[in-house]
C-alpha cells in the first residue's frame, strides 16, 4: 500500500519543482508570478463604422509576493484612456501607467504604478481598427449583405490586441462581460449564452470556469440559432443555419463518446458558431462556443473529424492547458489522438484508420520543408526563444502518435485511464512537459518499463522526424484505392473504369494527395469531366484537386478564383498560393487574385499571403 502512495508523492513533487523551474513565458511581459488575475470583467461597446471595441477591462487580482507594487498587463494597439482602482471603500480613483515602446511580436507592456494592493483596477481603452485578433466584415462581405459581420481570433497571443490582460496560457480566469451592439445584430462569447437572450441593455455573459486569455473569444454579427442536442445549439448567419445544422446533428454523441474515454464534459454546454468563410483556421475550441469555418459543410456530414477535434479541446487544451506555447504539442497532439478515438466509437474502426492514415502520411511528406532542429515536439533550449519551438502544424499528427504509441504498447486498458487521470488530476490547471513527463513516469513507464526506454521517449520529444519504431496504419480500403491509382498512372487503367463513385471523403483525400506532382493535365481534365471535382462541395477534396491541377497545368483558374475569392482559411489559401507562386505561368494571375482577395482575408491570412509575395 505504501508504494502507490510514495509514487504519486514523488510523481507531485516532481510536478512541482517543473512548475517552479518553468521559466517566464517569453511572449508576455505579465508578471504572474508576482500577481494573477483570478477574473475579467469586459464592458464594451462594438462601433462598426470606427472599428473599434471601446468601454473598460476590470480584474480582479492575486498578490503572490506582498511587496510588488506594480501591475504589468500585456497589451497591442490598445488607446488607454485611463486607469483606476478600487479603493478599500469601494471608490474608483484614478493611478498612473505607462506604456512601454511597442515590440512588433509582443506589442506593448502597460505598467500600473500601485500604492498598495488593490482587489481590482480598471483600464479604459479601446482597441485600434488594426487590432490582430479582430476581423471586422463589411456587409458585403456576409451571406446576406445586410449587416456587418465581426468575429475574434485570440489565439495565440492576440487577445491583448483587444484586452488588456496577462496575455498568456500559464494564467487561467473566470470572466464577464457587458457587450453593447447595434440593434439586428446578436453576440456571442466564449461563455455562457443564451439563446433566448435579446440583447436588451447590453449583451450579458459569464464564464464560471476558468480559462486562460487565448480562449477569449466573441463575435457580432446577423446570426440566427438552432438547437441541434440537450445541451448543443448551433450559430450562424440566418443564410448558413439550417445546413450547419444538419452538418452539426451528431455533435450530443461525440460529446458522449468522448465522455465514456475521458470522463463527463466540464463545460455545461457544448454550443458552436460556423463563421463567415474568412475565418483563417479550421476551428477554435473556445470553450462553450466553437468557432467554426463554414469549410466544413459538405452537406454529408464527412468532415465531422473536424467538430470531434475542437470538442476534444474541452479535455486536452481547455481543461489541460500549455503553460506557453512551447509547449503546444500538449494542446494540439494530445486533442489529435483523442480525435480518433472518438471517430472510432462514432464511425467505426476504418474510418477511423482512414482519417488516421491520412493524417500520418500528410505529417511524413511535410518533414521536407520542416527545418530538423523544429521537428521535435520540444525544443531543449530554456523557455526565452519562440524561434526554436516546433513547427506548429507538425506537433498536431507527431503528438498524437506518440501518444498512439504509447497506446499500442500498454494496450487500452492501461492506457486510457491512464490518459483520463492526466486530464482529472490536472484540471483547470496549465502544464508543462516536464510535469506531463513526471506524470507519465509514476503511472504508466515505472510500472510497464516495457512500454518505452528512455532513449525512445527523448527520441520522440527531442529529435527531428517521426521514429522508426512508430507503427504506421494500413487501411484496407486504402488498399484498393491504392491498387486503383497505380494501374490508373500508369495508363492501366481506364478514368472512367476507377470505383471512385462510392469512395468516401477520406479516400478521395488520400488518392488526390498521391497523384498530386504525379498525375498529368491530361488525366486531371479526365478525373475531373468524369466525377466532376473542380465542383466539388467537399472543400478538402475540391481543395487537394485545385492544387494537383495547379502543380500539373490542368487549368481551374474559374474555379479557383471563386475559391481564393470566398475561402480565408489558411491551410487552403497558403499552399495553393505557394504553388501558384512558384510557377511562372501563375504567378502574375496569383497576385491579380490575392489584390482582390486581400481585403477579404483576416489579418493573419493576410500577413502570410504577404510573406510569401515578399519571397
């Protein structure tokens, strides 16, 4: 009885002493650990033709060292009116700041000059058109073309771009807000919402667990909602409702499969938003509100992978957290194993393998432009240089098979709650590596040595590529389709004789991705005449399409113009812009498109179309 015992003191002294040699994160100026915010209160007022979110910040404070004196806030862009703080009776009485030169990475320290140590202090400010995490839509650019459309995108440290707060995932707080907007439009926060809600007096809204300041997120907009489960409704403009809410039907299962793994949802609701099509990534797992893109929609439910990801964020990011973002694969890899886990008790073990294949084999072709030294899932260098962390994309698939690994090994009876007592022990709470580390130490490596010697586990976290020893899925209908392709590149067989009429999402995924580089124009124009692919609702396939064509000369311009024109999200825009960049006959159409496109992109999609122009 006294070894699990002395093991778990070990395994929480370990955890400790991480915590306490976690270094200052590089990206924020915050000084938490000499003061923490424990909640926020927003009261801001949306002023569509400035721009702008203008009304206060209140925080409500911890004081861990009783002789600091001064407040240190992250900020970006942000006009400071004033600052004040409550007084022991309740008064507001202003105090002085100052705001440091701005950094072009990490914006501006605005630092509170304090008598005391006061409860709560108040910034009024407002934000600047060019805010980072904000993207204000013109009415034209919405599905209506009646109304203004604005939405967030905080991740990952620009929601001091529209909040003064300690701008970093090692600090977690409740908040509030008071969102006043122009009459027709409705708002919605990373909170808790009510459908019911008219916006009478101010939009009104709460989070009662906390969160750290990346999952601040709201929205303004025409936008109509739909019930889709007991506890799950679904946002979008009145035009896109009634299709995300079939896309969205399935969402109460996932949440209880992902339930009967990794214990009950911590949320209260699981609500989702699908936002105007310039939203730049896939999803964001706000919690109690997903923000969504409307690329999702293919009208039979087949890219669900997608929702089954950001809800897994309600486990793996949202309840575990990265202490900074060096420590992303924590967030992401962890979120991507458990994604296949739920398609497998919702689909069935071969879509799931599929999706999984997929996913494996796209992170072994990314390796190529990859530096080696940002390959590994962690970086040995001290917690001061974010040039050094891993390629964001790869700690997603990288992660998740080493978690798969670790799986395979111990088999999923020791595994998985394994798994669930990392995510109940370290509730609400934000972690590093190395206490992941302790953690996997004291219940899983010390008690089934078998599972991974040391020299493999280092090989995972610290070196270049994926290793050796993982174990790569074989999908049987992947297979066929395999067999297919070889015989249809090499003219063996026949366009119209190949079984692709009944292949599903993934399949056309994983065959368009093969030919991509490989197939001619001439058998481009043949798949495309046969199963019509150019026209594709399947945004992941018309998307793969469109960048074979490109590579093969295959023209799609029609097509691809209305894409560029209506898609913002970068794991679409970016590549297909680098393809038509790099040849000489597409170049000078690229640019022609991306001038009209630009506006119509958010800022980070902007910023790295702009990057690759500059190349």
């Amino acid at each position: 009885m006294r070894k699990p015992s002395l093991r778990l003191a070990i395994s929480a002294a370990l955890a400790l002493l991480a915590t306490a040699a976690h270094a200052q994160d590089p990206l924020s100026y915050a000084r938490y650990n000499e003061v923490r915010t424990t909640d926020l209160y927003l009261d801001l007022k949306a002023d569509f033709s400035r721009k702008t979110l203008a009304g206060y910040a209140e925080l409500t404070l911890n004081w861990l060292d009783k002789n600091v004196r001064t407040l240190v806030l992250d900020t970006r862009q942000l006009k400071i009116a004033r600052v004040q703080v409550q007084n022991d009776d309740g008064r507001w009485v202003p105090v002085s700041y100052l705001l440091d030169r701005p950094d072009p990475k990490k914006g501006q320290a605005l630092r509170i000059s304090l008598r005391s140590q006061p409860k709560k202090v108040r910034v009024y400010y407002n934000t600047a058109p060019t805010a980072g995490a904000l993207q204000w839509l013109t009415p034209m650019q919405t599905l209506s073309g009646k109304r203004p459309f604005m939405f967030s995108q905080s991740q990952a440290i620009e929601a001091r771009s529209w909040a003064p707060v300690q701008d970093t995932p090692a600090v977690r707080f409740t908040y509030g807000a008071r969102i006043e907007a122009p009459a027709g439009m409705r708002v919605v926060m990373s909170a808790e919402n009510d459908p019911q809600a008219t916006g009478a007096g101010g939009w009104k809204f709460r989070m009662p667990q906390p969160v750290p300041s990346y999952l601040l997120a709201i929205a303004i907009g025409e936008i109509d909602v739909r019930t889709v489960g007991p506890r799950s409704a679904v946002y979008a403009e009145p035009g896109r409702i009634e299709a995300a809410a079939f896309e969205l039907a399935d969402t109460e299962k996932m949440i209880a499969a992902a339930e009967s793994l990794y214990g009950p949802y911590r949320w209260g609701r699981y609500d989702m938003i699908v936002l105007p099509p310039s939203f730049p990534i896939g999803g964001m797992e706000n919690p109690r509100m997903t923000f969504l893109t409307p690329t999702m929609i293919a009208g039979d439910r087949s890219l669900n992978d997608l929702i089954a990801h950001e809800l897994a964020h309600s486990w793996s990011g949202n309840l575990v957290t990265n202490a900074s973002w060096k420590h992303w694969w924590l967030n992401e890899g962890f979120t991507t194993y458990v994604t296949t886990r739920i398609i497998e008790i919702l689909y069935g073990l071969e879509v799931a393998d599929m999706n999984l294949q997929v996913e494996q084999e796209e992170a072994l072709a990314s390796l190529k432009d990859i530096p080696a030294a940002k390959q590994a899932l962690l970086t040995r260098d001290p917690d001061v240089n974010p040039e050094t962390y891993t390629d964001e994309g790869l700690a997603y698939p990288k992660g998740a098979w080493f978690l798969r690994t670790l799986e395979q090994r111990a088999g999923r009876e020791v595994f998985d709650p394994f798994l669930r007592g990392w995510f109940d022990q370290h509730a609400f709470q934000s972690a590093t590596t190395e206490q992941f580390l302790a953690y996997l130490r004291a219940n899983l490596l010390d008690k089934h040595p078998n599972v991974m010697s040391q020299a493999e586990l280092d090989e995972w976290l610290y070196g270049a590529g994926i290793p050796a020893t993982a174990q790569r899925v074989v999908s049987q209908r992947f297979k066929a389709v395999d067999a297919q392709r070889d015989a249809w590149l090499k003219g063996e067989q026949a366009t119209a004789d190949l079984t692709a009429r009944s292949w599903s999402a993934p399949e056309w995924m994983h065959f368009l991705n093969d030919i991509d580089n490989k197939a001619s124009a001439q058998q481009l124009r043949e798949l495309d005449q046969t199963f019509a692919l150019k026209t594709s609702k399947n945004n992941e396939i018309a998307y793969r399409f469109y960048l074979a064509s490109v590579h093969a000369g295959y023209d799609v311009r029609e097509q691809l113009d209305a894409f560029l024109m209506s898609v913002g999200r970068q794991k679409f825009v970016v590549p297909l812009y680098t393809a038509l960049l790099k040849n000489p006959r597409d170049a000078a159409w690229a640019k022609s498109v991306f001038a009209k496109a630009r506006p119509r992109y958010h800022p980070e999609t902007q910023k790295s179309v702009d990057r690759l122009l500059k190349k």
